[in-house]
C-alpha cells in the first residue's frame, strides 16, 4: 500500500472497528488510536516529503493512479506538494483534538465517532485527489455527514440549522458539478482524450471563453464553503448548532476545503478566467473580511462571534488567492491552517465554557480568569492568536498576505487592500470585547465558583491545537518555505 | 565587536519569562522575584558591558561609530522580500539597552516590596520579563518588520500589565483601551511598512537609512497626491510612533493606563515603552531628515510641540497625581519629537537629535523616580487623589528628597540631568524655528509649576488626617528611589554629544548661557507660583479656577477628547455600523437565503395537492395527457 491510500485505508479500518464496540469507553479508544495512528503518518509524510523532494522536482510526489471508471476515464489519482502535506497535517491534528475535545460524548458515542471519522474521510480524500472527479466525492463524502452530526448531536435549532448548512452546501455543490463537467469537456482542446486529471488539464490551453464562462461557476462551487460573502449564513447557525467536536472539525477543516479547491481547480486550471473575474471576487472577499469582522462585534452568543471571525478569516483566504501571486498565495495557505488551528481551539474552548457554565451569551459570563484560570488564559491566547499578534501564526499568515496584496500597484487594489488591512483593528476590538467581559471583571454569578477544573483529555486537546500555533508563529520559515517551494508551478498562467 | 554575548540580554527574560508563565502556580512567590530580578541583573550587567565595549573598545572607527548588525531569515515573502530577526547595534541601541536594564532592574527590585503579598505576585514578574524581552527585541531590531514584531508584543505585554487587576472593570476598560488605540496607529505603522517594502525593496535600517542609498536618492521616484509615496509612508510610520508615544491626538489611552500597577506605569508609561515612537522616528532619522527636505519631520516637530503644551495645560488641572505625571510623560515626549523634528544631520546640526536621545534618557531616569515616588506615596497611604496626601515629608524623608531631586531634574534647574538635556533640545529649536522655541520654553516654565504644584501638595501643605500613619517604604523600595536620584543627579554630566549623534561622528556641544538662563527662570518662575499657590494653605488656588471657570473645567476635563472619541466609537462605530451590518446580515442575506428555502417548501406545498391519492383524480390525469399528446402528434404528422 502506498503512504498516501494508507490515508483513506487506516480510517476505514477504524470505522470497522467502530462498528464492533461497546459504548463510550471503548468507541473513544478506538477513535482515538485510529487518529493517533493518522497523526503519527502525517508527521512521518512530512519528513518523507522533504525527503523525497530532494531527489523529485515533479508538481506532485507519492503520485499514484488507478483507472476507477474506463469509460469516462475517471481515475482514483492522488499525489501530494507540500500545500496539501501541510493541510493533511492540519486535519490530523484537529481529528485527533476533536477525539479528545468528546471524551464524555454519551450519546449513541459509536454512530458519532464513525461520523465523525467518516468526515474525516472526506477531508484526507479532498486534499490528495488529483483527479476532479474522484475529488468531487471526497467532497460530497465530508459534506454529507455534516447534517447527521448537527441534526443528531446537535442544540438548539438543529434541525434547521442542519437542513440550512446541507442545502446551502448542495446548491453549491451543483454549481460545482457543472463547473467540473464544463472543464472535463473542453479538457481535449489540444486533441487528447477526455480527462479529469488536474495536472493534464493544466497542460491544456482552455479557450479563454470556456475559462470566462466557468470560473465564476468553479470559484463559487468551492468558496460557498470557505464561507464567500454572501452565501456565509450556513456557517453561524450552523456552528451555533453543531456539537463542539464538529464546529472544531468544520470551521477548522472542512471550511479549508473551499480555499484549497479554489486554489487547485479554479486558479489552477482556469488562471485566465482568474485574471478576468478577480476584481468581482475580490470585492466580494473584501467586503467579507471587514464585514464579519463588524458582525462579530455585535454578536453576543460565543460561537456566533467565532463564526462571524471565521467569514471575516476566511475572507482574507479568499481575498489572498485572488491576488494572484506567490507571496499572497502563500500567505493564503498559511492563513487556512492558522485559522484551522485557531478556531478549533476556539470552538474547544467555547465547548469547555459551555459544559461547566450551561450558556454561551457572553453577557451573563464574566470573572471567567478567577474561577477556570486554565481554560480562560488559553482563551486570551487564542484571541491574541486571532488578532494577528507576533509570535502566533496568524500574523505569519496575515503579513503574507498583505505585502502580497500590495504588489498591485493601481488604485483599486490598494484601496481593498487597506479597507482588508484595517479589519486588524475591528478584529482586535472584538477579541478584546469578549475577553474584558467575559473572562475579566467580577465574578458575576456564584455558581461559578464551583467550576470544575481542567481536565486532562481537555489539555491534551489545547495542547495538540496551540503547539502548532506557536510553533508556526515563532519559527515559520520551514513551513513557509515548503509552501512558497510548492507554489512555483502553480504561478505559470499568471504573469 | 562580539555580539554574541548580546544576544543573551534579551534571552535571558524571555526564558525567566517562560519559567514563570508555565510553572506560575508551582513557583512560590518569594523565589519568583528573586528569580526576576536575578535574570534582569544579569541583562543589565551584559547591557552595561556592552555599552562600555562599544563606545570606548570596538565601536569606533576613524572617529565614526559602526553600526554592527548579527541577523539571520525568520521569513521569506519573496526572492526579495524577507523578514529578518537579527540584533542591530549602532549608538541609539546601545543606549537603549543601558536604559531599558537600568529602569526594569530598578522596577524589578522595587517590585518585590510593592507588589508584596498579591496573589498575582509571580504571574506580575512573569509579565514584567516579558516586557523586558519585547522591549530588548524592539531597540536591537533590524529592519522595519522586526520592529513591527516587537512593537506589538510590547504593546501586548504592556495590555496585560494595564489589566492585571483584571477584576478592576475600570482597569479593564483602560487595558482595552489602550491596546486597540496603540492598534490603530499600528494600522498606519504597518500600511507604512508595506509602502517602504514595496516602494524601496527592503525592510532593512542599514539599507534605508543609508543617505547614498537607492532609498533616500530615488525618493522622488513615485509620488501620490503631490508628495513621494515615501513621505506617506513616513507620515504612516510616525502615526505607529505617535500611537505608542501618545501624541495628540493619539493620547487617550495614557492617562488611563495609569489603572496599571505603580511600577508598571513608571517602567512601560514613563521610561522605556513610551519611548518606542521617539526611538523609532530616531532610527529611521537619515530617511526622515532627507527625504522631500524632511516634509514628514516637520509634521513630527509640530505634532511634538503641540502635544507638549496640550498635555503640560491638562497636567495642571489634574488631581490624581499618576494622571499628572502621565500628561507630565506625554508633555516630555512631545519635547523629545519636537527635537528630532527640528534637527539637522551632519556635525552640530545634529544638535536636536542629540539633545532628543539626551532627553529620553534623563527623562528615563527622572520620570521612573518620579513615578516609583509616588508609588511609594501611594503604598502609604492608598490613595492616587491629592486631596488625601499633604505633609508627608515628616513621615517619608526618603521618598521627599528623592522626589524633590527628580521634581528639580524635570523643571530643568541647574544642575540636575533635566536641566542639560533640556537646554540642548531648547537651543536646537531656537536655531530652528523661533515660534517652536517659545512653545518649548511657555512648556518648561508649566512643567516646574504642575511639578512643585504636586510636590508641594504631597510632601508639605496641610496635613491630612491619616487612618494609618503613614510610614516609609521598606528598603527594597528605596532603593531604586535612592540610585535613580543619583542619576538624575550625575545622568546631566554625561558628555553625550561624543557619543549619540545623528551622523554618528560626534561634535562638541557648549551650553549656550543666555538661553539656558531664560529656561532656568522660566523654571524657577514656575516653582515660585506653585510655592505661593500650593505651599501654604490658601484659597488662591480655588479662586484662581473659578476665576478662569470654563477653562478650568475644559482642561480638567481634558477637552473632552475623551468623549470625542467614545461618540466616535460607541456612537457611530457600534451603533451606526457593526449594529446595521449585523442586522442586514440576520434579515437581508440570510433572509433571503430562507426565503429561498421557504419558497421552495410553500411550492412544494402547492404542487402537494395533485398527488391526492385519489384514482378517479389520476385516471383524469392520465386520460387528459392521452388526449394532448394525441392532439400533439396527429398534428405533427399532419405537417
């Protein structure tokens, strides 16, 4: 078996296993083995990446193809660069956090745990497809468990929100196919075969009508779910209503999904449809860094704050790749794992807060630092991650991002540029919000005081999300530097 | 030179700092000071020897200090753009260092007795260190990022010690509101920063800052809106100086940074992390100085000027003695801008920049006694208000004298430090600007009068009845009191025209008798009305205020810039944008995604009613279809 099927095989196996155990105990075991496996060969592809990249200068590495379905020659093909790598990486540190972040899950724990390993699935699927086909259902494969996990597990409004989350998801999702099959059709301009295969597309000069005509359609497909301005709304009632274990999975994973496949299928294959449609989206982008970073502050429910954050992130994803240029693109790919990793913790600690004090308005909370001091300095230090401060990988992400946007020198983009630049402001006006009311002040309700303390499956969890975190903040340039080196050939439509 | 060993100066407090943050509740707190102390010690000693080793050892060369720079790549933006961490050692930064050790060495020390007993005693040093390490990183940066990096983590560090009373919901609210002011200038700090990155193709001092270089000669190269993009990119990088160094407009957050810890207001508010705007127009001086015939230091002398009259007019008015010692700061600071502001570059030219760095540093000295003075004040008798203080010399002989000698430093009386670096910064506006030049002497003489009006209201007047009587502090607090009286005492003698200028070769400087003599009056005139104001009981004071009535209230109220700025934000920004953008999201965008969904369930709905279930219904149905797929096909084939 090859190191990159290993990544779909060792969380089937798991799921089996699954299937034959008894309650929490031995559900949460397993899952956590399972993932623990999965970390343990992400960390061993990263230096197996570096390793090979040495001796191989080829786009993609560990390469392997399959022909799945002759007729329309759809291949199961998969290979990594060091984007993907660093995005695997990503998701199996948030799977294994999430594991950890459910200890206590009692209810039907079996039938969440597969759900959860089966979404999983989906996500280590997307990253290393290299044929669209086979990537649309990894796709489909991470979406769908989405509506059980919410509608099942889920508070509050759960149903709705999951209804709203999936549909909106789908519609997506036909948009997308379209996109797919409009690429596959015009994929033999040059006289070759029919073909789904990414890095043979990119070898074909797509007409610059059939790229004007399908950007848009791909763009959209991919960013509904990296939460593009206006189609956002899934997300906050979505997370609001999801269990803690799937808002960390979903906004620190699953919405990476729509940058990523912007940036692999979108500007990739069609860089000429990029270049004529990205002022559009850019406005679109913009708008949504400044205007969920505004949301946010208005919001008093915690997850709704952190959803409004993650459009206002995510935004600037979205923002970076339509800058269409290395630096900027790279800031992009740091940005999606910093906030991975940041809104996981975050969407962990909301959790915590949740189960100890049964509500998440920030207004009935307050002197959090007295009582859980653990779980609150965490939260600081996820908030001054999330406002870009020095030393946490956000400012890492964000600075990339903005000495690449203003390589544009006309009018236009320096003015989205700085209306993006100034949500630095906004962002740190409701981080700091929060973190005054909430976490600071007095002690506003006695019960309070008898909080339970940290526990260990609980650090360990913090843990796992906040070394990355640093780690990337504080010493950047070998992740940096293994994206940036991926980025090369990606650049080659783009003057 | 070997720059190795100074490396470890700013090493040394992040690792005490990471031993203390992570071991916070294991570590108890008696050690955890010692263990502060010890490592700032250590980082005072090597800045001293590094001080000693560059100015009179190695530095030197042909009668030009060197700049030596040790750095190596944290991050690659692109072939050419790249982030380097690196430590850059030329006079300004050594001087730095020295001032930066010997304040938070003294606030350290001093800290152990003030802080005695609080329950955040080890995670207050932890902070402290933290400090230290961030400011240590921004005087020995290299390049704009850097100091960009460090400049954010002393503005974090210095939130966290604002807020550490954290249940306090004032110091809370002054934590935030420092943070996010500092933020907004730091919007314009690195918007500049991305100018200079993309405009010269470096983020490096020793490449901009170099007057043969491609920077400061091709200035002209690209202009917006009639200036080169390179003064705008000044302009936004002094706005970042501005935000930390609290210049108007830009000030608010000082005076309520004073919620912080006595000791953290005389370290961060008054010494070193104030300083940073000063240092930083400083360190890119050459590229101020001569680019458009230095169009943004001009903006720099008058933001300086305006601001040191504005906040000495408030400092009077005042009656909590840490808010009159804040605007006293801000006041200073704007003298040090002023300065930069009016200086030239080569030889005696330099004079204003000289006599800034000269100012910053006695200031340092000074300002921190001043500060821990009142600390030690208000340890006796837990109060910042004037009107809970008077007569305290009989009880706190220590604290009178070296408070006393610090008052007389900063009204510039001859010959305490204040006086010398004053008189430089004085004779280079004058030769500049005569305007500027009685600004600065009208500020001199307000200085000396709200001064003495608060040492004379503390340490003689009508004593106060005491619930305990006041006693003096124990000598852990002391002593910094005593050593930073020395050197606002012997700080004035040192010859710092040899070593800190702009051109970095050196000049002589001579005082200038007769403006020196004007400033010394002008002081002394100041400590006389405060004397026949404050000194006795008499009403004159009150009369005074109601005499001036409005104006009085005005400036107490500090022009009312604080609540010019919470319309601002409370008014317009929450309640005219982020409540209409969150309400459009709820209803418009989101509304019209559930209408969508709604739509389709009423249609459903609708179309529901067909599938009746009923035969008859689909028999209808079927027969109907029959009959208009016959009609349809007997006249397609009738064509």
């Amino acid at each position: 078996m090859d190191i990159l099927s290993l990544f779909i095989t060792v969380p089937v196996l798991t799921i089996l296993a699954l299937v034959f155990t008894k309650g929490l105990r031995q559900a949460r075991i397993v899952s956590m083995i399972g993932s623990l496996i999965q970390l343990a060969m992400t960390i061993n592809l990263v230096f197996a990446y570096f390793k090979e990249r040495d001796i191989n200068q080829d786009i993609m590495v560990f390469t392997k193809d399959v022909v799945w379905f002759e007729q329309f020659n759809i291949h199961y093909a998969i290979g990594v660069d060091g984007i993907s790598v660093a995005l695997l990486l990503l998701t199996a540190i948030v799977v294994l956090a999430g594991v950890f972040i459910s200890w206590k899950m009692s209810d039907l724990p079996k039938e969440f745990f597969i759900s959860l390993i089966v979404l999983s699935i989906g996500v280590y699927g997307f990253f290393i497809s290299l044929d669209l086909f086979t990537m649309f259902v990894f796709f489909e494969i991470a979406v769908i468990p989405m509506y059980l996990l919410i509608g099942i597990w889920g508070t509050g409004p759960r149903e709705y929100a999951a209804m709203k989350l999936t549909l909106m998801l789908m519609g997506a999702s036909a948009i997308l196919l379209v996109a797919i099959l409009g690429i596959y059709f015009n994929s033999n301009t040059d006289g070759g075969p029919l073909t789904f295969n990414i890095l043979e597309i990119a070898k074909v000069n797509i007409p610059f009508e059939v790229q004007k005509l399908f950007f848009p359609l791909t763009f959209i497909g991919f960013a509904v779910i990296g939460a593009l301005f206006p189609f956002h709304t899934w997300s906050p009632d979505g997370h609001a209503s999801a269990p803690t274990a799937v808002s960390m999975l979903h906004a620190g994973v699953l919405m990476k999904l729509g940058g990523y496949g912007v940036f692999r299928v979108a500007m990739y294959l069609l860089p000429e449809g990029a270049q004529y449609w990205s002022w559009f989206f850019i406005i679109l982008a913009a708008i949504g860094v400044i205007y969920g970073a505004f949301s946010a502050i208005k919001q008093t429910d915690l997850k709704y704050i952190n959803a409004y954050s993650s459009v206002s992130h995510l935004g600037l994803v979205l923002f970076a790749l339509l800058m269409l240029n290395k630096t900027a693109w790279n800031g992009a790919i740091l940005q999606s794992l910093s906030h991975g990793f940041m809104t996981a913790l975050f969407f962990a600690l909301i959790g915590m807060i949740y189960e100890r004090t049964h509500t998440r308005d920030v207004r009935k909370l307050g002197g959090l630092l007295k009582v859980i001091p653990f779980i609150s300095a965490i939260y600081v230090i996820a908030g001054l991650a999330s406002l870009g401060l020095p030393g946490f990988s956000g400012f890492v992400a964000e600075m990339n991002i903005f000495v690449g946007a203003f390589e544009h020198d006309d009018m236009f983009y320096r003015i989205v540029t700085i209306v993006s630049v100034s949500a630095i402001v906004v962002t740190a006006v409701y981080i700091l919000r929060v973190v005054g009311i909430m976490l600071m002040g007095p002690v506003k309700n006695k019960a309070f005081l008898s909080l339970e303390k940290v526990t260990w499956y609980e650090q360990l969890g913090i843990l796992l999300l906040l070394i990355p975190i640093v780690g990337m903040g504080v010493a950047p340039l070998w992740i940096s530097d293994m994206i940036l080196a991926s980025l090369h050939p990606f650049i080659h439509g783009v003057p | 030179m070997n720059l190795g060993y100074i490396l470890l100066i700013p090493l040394i407090p992040l690792v005490v700092f990471l031993l203390l943050g992570i071991f916070n509740q294991r570590i108890k707190p008696a050690i955890s000071g010692y263990i502060g102390v010890f490592g700032l010690l250590v980082s005072t000693i090597l800045s001293c020897y590094a001080a000693y080793q560059y100015f009179f050892v190695h530095g030197k060369v042909n009668g030009v200090y060197q700049t030596f720079v040790e750095k190596t790549v944290w991050m690659n933006f692109s072939d050419t753009l790249h982030i380097d961490m690196g430590i850059f050692i030329d006079p300004i930064s050594v001087m730095m260092l020295v001032v930066v050790s010997t304040v938070s060495l003294m606030v350290h020390i001093y800290s152990r007795g003030y802080m005695k007993g609080d329950d955040g005693y080890t995670k207050f040093f932890a902070f402290l260190s933290l400090f230290s390490f961030s400011m240590y990183g921004l005087v020995l940066a290299t390049n704009l990022f850097q100091i960009y990096i460090f400049w954010e983590l002393v503005g974090v560090s210095s939130y966290l010690l604002i807020g550490y009373y954290y249940t306090k919901e004032s110091a809370v609210a002054a934590a935030k509101k420092a943070f996010i002011v500092t933020r907004f200038a730091d919007l314009g700090f690195l918007i500049g920063i991305l100018i200079m990155g993309y405009y010269t193709g470096t983020y490096d001092f020793e490449t901009l800052n170099d007057p043969e270089g491609n920077a400061i000669l091709n200035w002209a190269s690209t202009s917006f809106m009639g200036l080169s993009v390179l003064t705008w990119g000044l302009i936004l990088i002094f706005i970042g100086g501005a935000g930390k160094s609290a210049m108007f407009p830009l000030h608010i957050w000082l005076p309520d940074a004073m919620e912080g810890p006595t000791p953290v207001s005389a370290l961060i508010h008054a010494a070193t992390m104030v300083v940073a705007g000063v240092f930083l127009v400083a360190r890119l001086f050459p590229m101020y100085y001569f680019i458009e015939d230095g169009f943004a230091l001009n903006i720099v002398a008058f933001v300086g000027a305006f601001s040191a009259l504005f906040a000495a007019i408030i400092a009077i008015t005042q009656t909590d003695i840490k808010r009159v010692l804040a605007f006293s700061t801000m006041s200073q600071l704007g003298y040090m801008m002023l300065a930069l502001g009016v200086s030239g570059y080569d030889g005696h030219e330099g004079l204003g920049y000289m006599a800034s760095m000269f100012h910053l540093f006695t200031h340092a000295m000074f300002k921190a006694l001043l500060f821990l003075g009142a600390g030690s004040v208000i340890h006796a008798v837990h109060s910042n208000y004037l009107k809970d203080m008077g007569g305290l010399r009989k009880y706190m002989p220590i604290t009178n004298i070296t408070f006393l000698i610090a008052a007389l430093a900063i009204s510039g009386v001859p010959p305490f430090a204040g006086f010398f670096s004053k008189d430089e910064i004085l004779v280079a506006v004058y030769e500049h600007n005569k305007l500027l030049y009685f600004v600065g002497v009208f500020v001199a003489g307000l200085t000396a009068f709200y001064m003495f009006r608060i040492y004379f209201g503390i340490f003689w007047g009508k004593e106060t009845k005491y619930e305990h009587k006041p006693h003096e502090s124990p000598i852990s607090m002391t002593f910094p009191l005593l050593f930073l009286a020395l050197m606002s005492i012997l700080g004035g003698f040192i010859p710092f025209s040899d070593f800190v200028t702009a051109d970095k070769a050196g000049f002589e400087a001579h005082l200038n008798y007769p403006l020196a003599a004007v400033a010394v009056v002008v002081g002394l005139i100041g400590i006389v009305l405060a004397w026949v104001f404050y000194k006795k009981e008499s009403d004159l004071a009150d009369r005074l205020a109601n005499f001036f009535g409005p104006l009085y209230q005005w400036t107490s109220d500090k022009f009312y810039f604080d609540a010019i700025y919470l319309f601002i934000t409370k008014k317009i920004l929450f309640k005219r944008v982020a409540a209409p953008i969150a309400w459009f999201d709820r209803n418009i965008v989101d509304g019209t995604m559930n209408l969508i969904g709604n739509s389709t369930v009423k249609t459903s709905e609708k179309i529901k009613g067909m599938q009746s279930g009923k035969v008859q219904d689909y028999a209808f149905a079927f027969m109907a279809g029959v009959v208009i797929l016959a009609i349809v096909f007997v006249y397609l084939w009738a064509e």
